[in-house]
C-alpha cells in the first residue's frame, strides 16, 4: 500500500485504514511524498517489521488472511508514481448505525449515544488538496461510517467527473446497505467499474443486533434491488462471536441470495474478514461449546445433499474459518463480552435474548 498509495481520513491521513496513525498530522497533497512514508517504504525494502504494520502482523500470526495480504494482492501490478495510483478514503464518521464493534471515531450515531452529537468531517480544503492528487489515481475504496450518506464522496467524484478521470478509476464501496441513494448510485454507475461491498455479519435477527438498530429484511430487499444496477455487489462478511450462533442459517441465506442473482445474469460475491478488536468479539476468544457449535455447523453446510451449496464462492474462506476454530479449540474465553452486552442491553433498553435466544447457553 505505501509504494501505490495511502488512507486520506477525518480521523488522519495513515499508511491504510488499519494502520496505527502517525504522531503529527501530514497534510493531504503532501502524504505521498512525505518523509514519513518513504521511511515505511525503505524498512519494508530491507525485510525490517513497520509498527504501523502491528494489526496485520497478527492477524497473519493467527492464520487469517490480512488487509496487508489483501492489498499485496490487489495492488501487485501497480506501478508507483509520483502521486498515488490508488486510496482508501474516509470522509466522516456519518452513520446510521451503532455496530456493536465500532466506535464514535467511525459512527455518529455511536457518538450521540456517548452524549457527543458532533460529525466528523474530512475538512473541504483537505478534499481540495485530494483532488489536486488524483491524477494518476487508478483504484479507491471507500468507507466511513457510512459512504452513501455523505455529500464529500458526491463532492469528490463530482471534481472527478468534471476533469475526466472518473472513468479512469475503479471504485470499492464499502456500505450497510440500509439505503438506497439513488444520487451516490448514479455516480457510482460513473466509474469505469464499481464494486459495493455490503456489510451484513449475520443472519436476520442477529445482525440486527451486531449492526443495531438495522433490519434485516430491508437489507435483503436492497441487496435485491442492487441486483439491477451495473454494479459488482459483494457481502463484506466479518465474523465474530455474534455472527457463530446461527451460523448455518446465515450461509443458507447466502446461498439462497445468489441463486436469486445468478437468476439476474449477476454473480453475488462473498469476502471473509474477521474482527479483532475488541478482543472479545475475536471467535478465537469465543467459549469451545460455541466454537464446537460453529464447526457443526460448517459441517451440516458442506454436507448438504442440495447441489447449490456445491456453487458457493467462498468455500476456501470456510475452510480457512474451520482451521482458526480448530487451533483455538482449547483457548480459554474472554469473559468481557458478557460485560459489554449486559452495558449496551442496559444503554439502549433492549435485550440480546430477543435477537440471539440462546446467547447465555454459551457463556
């Protein structure tokens, strides 16, 4: 990622969105070619560990598959430039939603619910600077909070459609997908390819609480409408201990999802990642009887005598989720997570029974 780009975010310019920020604040047209990442660049061309690297480094220490090996292969092929050829950008903490693994730094709902009603914004002339950069910009993926509600992202892609790039650009969406923009969308359709990756961690009732206050069934019925547009739609899956209580319902649904695409001439992708932090949503922090259950139902999925389950697309990333639960089968769990949901259960007057059953059966 340093050799092709970097993050331009309200919360600070970084290496990428998971790197450790820097101490002082780099200006926007001047974080490319600043000292700070050309020192990144000649310790990782000596073989020397980055510190801002730490979150990948354990990721891949555990056998996932990073965001480090994610941009290894995404950015391969790029050449490095004078500018950046690609960017991650995260404009403001906009959001409508409160994720159970999120924070007021990425939601401002999170912050309302903290007592702090402010938006955090990529400041207009930082944008400008962006702009005044992206020249030779081959590919950006953007997040947020959420990038659909967000007038910078129209503001941006307005300049770069005005001066003839955006249909130069690859785009990666990040979205909750609980609303349908239809302005954001038609810029989107702009691009020379755009991809959303939809966020949805778990099946029905369940997601509504790891993504509160969200709903399920309208999810679907987005994720359905995009199904029209010219658009490549993914489901960005990040597991965690919520997502493992109704495991086999949730694959089932994905199935069911892309036959209902493939029934549109459209492929429905799928991406793995998991949460880390907080260490308690981690499934390798989770209780053996709840990593047993998961593993269960991993097993009934691939056993299935229903020949779709054969065409699902993610099946290496389930094979990769069987060998994290097996190795961390005699792990001991995180008793915090009891803790955290009995604060935000108490916080926001509703009850995890009524959106995971059986919940303290595991804990």
């Amino acid at each position: 990622m340093p050799f092709v780009g970097f993050q331009a975010s309200h919360r600070s310019n970084r290496l990428c969105c998971a790197a450790v920020e820097p101490k002082d604040k780099i200006d926007t047209n001047n974080f490319y070619t600043s000292s700070y990442l050309k020192n990144i660049r000649k310790k990782m061309q000596s073989g020397e560990m980055v510190a801002e690297c730490h979150n990948c480094y354990s990721d891949e220490a555990k056998g996932k598959f990073s965001l480090r090996n994610h941009y290894n292969a995404r950015y391969k092929n790029f050449e490095a430039k004078d500018g950046p050829t690609a960017m991650d950008l995260d404009f403001s903490n906009l959001c409508n939603l409160q994720c159970i693994m999120c924070g007021p730094k990425r939601s401002s709902q999170w912050s309302k619910e903290l007592g702090d009603k402010r938006v955090m914004t990529f400041p207009k002339d930082q944008i400008d600077q962006l702009c005044e950069i992206s020249q030779n910009v081959k590919h950006l993926n953007i997040q947020g909070g959420e990038p659909s509600l967000m007038p910078e992202f129209e503001y941006y892609f307005q300049y770069l459609k005005e001066n003839g790039l955006i249909g130069k650009i690859d785009i990666d969406c990040i979205s909750n997908l609980t609303n349908i923009n239809n302005k954001f969308y038609d810029l989107l359709n702009d691009f020379k390819s755009a991809t959303v990756n939809a966020s949805i961690d778990a099946y029905d009732l369940a997601n509504n609480y790891i993504r509160f206050p969200s709903d399920f069934q309208k999810l679907d019925q987005n994720l359905l409408a995009l199904a029209d547009k010219s658009i490549q739609v993914n489901l960005q899956v990040t597991i965690q201990t919520l997502t493992m209580f109704n495991f086999y319902d949730f694959l089932d649904w994905i199935t069911r999802i892309q036959e209902r695409y493939r029934k549109k001439s459209k492929n429905l992708g799928v991406n793995i990642t998991y949460v880390t932090e907080p260490e308690y949503l981690d499934i390798t922090n989770a209780p053996k009887k709840l990593k047993h259950k998961m593993l269960a139902d991993l097993q009934t999925f691939k056993s299935h005598p229903d020949s779709r389950k054969q065409e699902v697309k993610f099946t290496i990333g389930l094979r990769n989720l069987e060998k994290i639960l097996q190795d961390s089968l005699e792990k001991g769990h995180d008793t915090q997570l009891e803790e955290y949901v009995s604060l935000l259960d108490h916080r926001r007057n509703i009850k995890i029974t009524n959106y995971i059953p059986d919940f303290y059966e595991y804990f």
